[in-house]
C-alpha cells in the first residue's frame, strides 16, 4: 500500500489469498478498513464463493483450516549440512466461523492440539461448534529464526507435524428429509 495505490493493492491482496484457500474456492477482494490507519487493525473483506470439499451420499467433507488447506510441507528434505535463517520471527492466526447451509449439520471436527516445540515455536489449533456452525482458531508463532544443522530434525518434525494438522477435515452430516426418515433411512 505504501508503493501503489489502494486498487492496486487490493489485486495484489486478492492474488495472494486466492493461492490460500482451497481449491475451487474464489476470491473477489471488496475493500479494506483502515488501510491507511496505523492506529487500527488493517481489515480485508472478501467475497468467497465455489465449491469446498467433497459430497457423498450423506456427508459432506471439509477442509477444517480453511487458509492452510493448499499449504505445501516445509522442510520436506530429511537431511539439512547449512543453518536455517527464517529471516524474522512472526506470529499468523486465523479465525474463521463457518455457518453451514440448511440441511447440514456438523458430524466431527478435528481434535484440538497445542504443540509448543523447545526451539522457539508454538502451533495451536482450536476447534469448536454448534450442530449448524463451527470456528476455527489457528495460531503459528515462530519466536527463534536461526537454527544450526543439528535442530534441523526437530524443526521440520515441528513444521511437519503443523502441516499434517492443517490438513484435517471437518465432517459435515447432511439432514434427512422428512421422507426418508419416515422410510427409516
């Protein structure tokens, strides 16, 4: 926003969330709140739209972290000789609410899970609902940036272990229609 002006800076943003979500989800960026306000919260408000997960005859299957969904693993080598710099320590939580449409209900959601790692990283996944609506909290911080060749090990086992969490799914339970349930099915 400092380099360009807002238009362009929405297309930028829109771009880069459009690579976050789940495949055959689409992003139309709307506008920002507080774009140039260094005293509030910088909000982005986006229309989303398309299909998320897969249907089956009674369930409908969810990415649970709606954001993480597409994240490929870090660190995927096993072996590492050269010292990690990840630049700069950062912190990214999500909160997303999903209200489900008539006719589904949630069935499970993922367990949540702490994992606070001695080098300096903590993931945290929070997951709770209603029959008709869940949230989603999820937070990574990364306090440490440096990492010798020997924390390697631990610090992929870390990444790989929030990857895997990021990759759980919500089971969503379609409602039976009043036929079929007089039929007993």
């Amino acid at each position: 926003a400092l380099r360009t002006d807002e238009e362009a800076t929405k297309k930028d943003f829109e771009q880069r969330v459009q690579g976050l979500v789940p495949e055959g989800v689409h992003v139309k960026m709307d506008h920002f709140l507080a774009l140039n306000d260094d005293k509030s919260s910088l909000i982005a408000l986006l229309d989303v739209s398309g299909t998320l997960g897969t249907v089956t005859c009674k369930r409908v299957i969810i990415p649970a972290t709606f954001f993480e969904s597409e994240t490929k693993p870090l660190f995927v080598s096993e072996k590492r000789e050269n010292p990690i710099d990840l630049r700069y320590p950062s912190e990214v939580q999500d909160t997303v609410q999903v209200t489900l449409a008539p006719g589904l209900q949630v069935e499970s959601l993922p367990k949540d899970i702490t994992t606070v790692s001695p080098l300096g990283a903590e993931y945290k996944g929070v997951n709770n609902g209603t029959a008709t609506s869940f949230k989603q909290v999820r937070l990574l911080a990364i306090a440490n940036t440096i990492f010798t060749a020997k924390e390697y090990p631990e610090l992929r086992g870390f990444f790989q272990g929030a990857n895997a969490d990021d990759h759980q799914q919500a089971v969503l339970e379609k409602a039976r229609t009043a036929a079929g349930s007089a039929n007993g099915q």
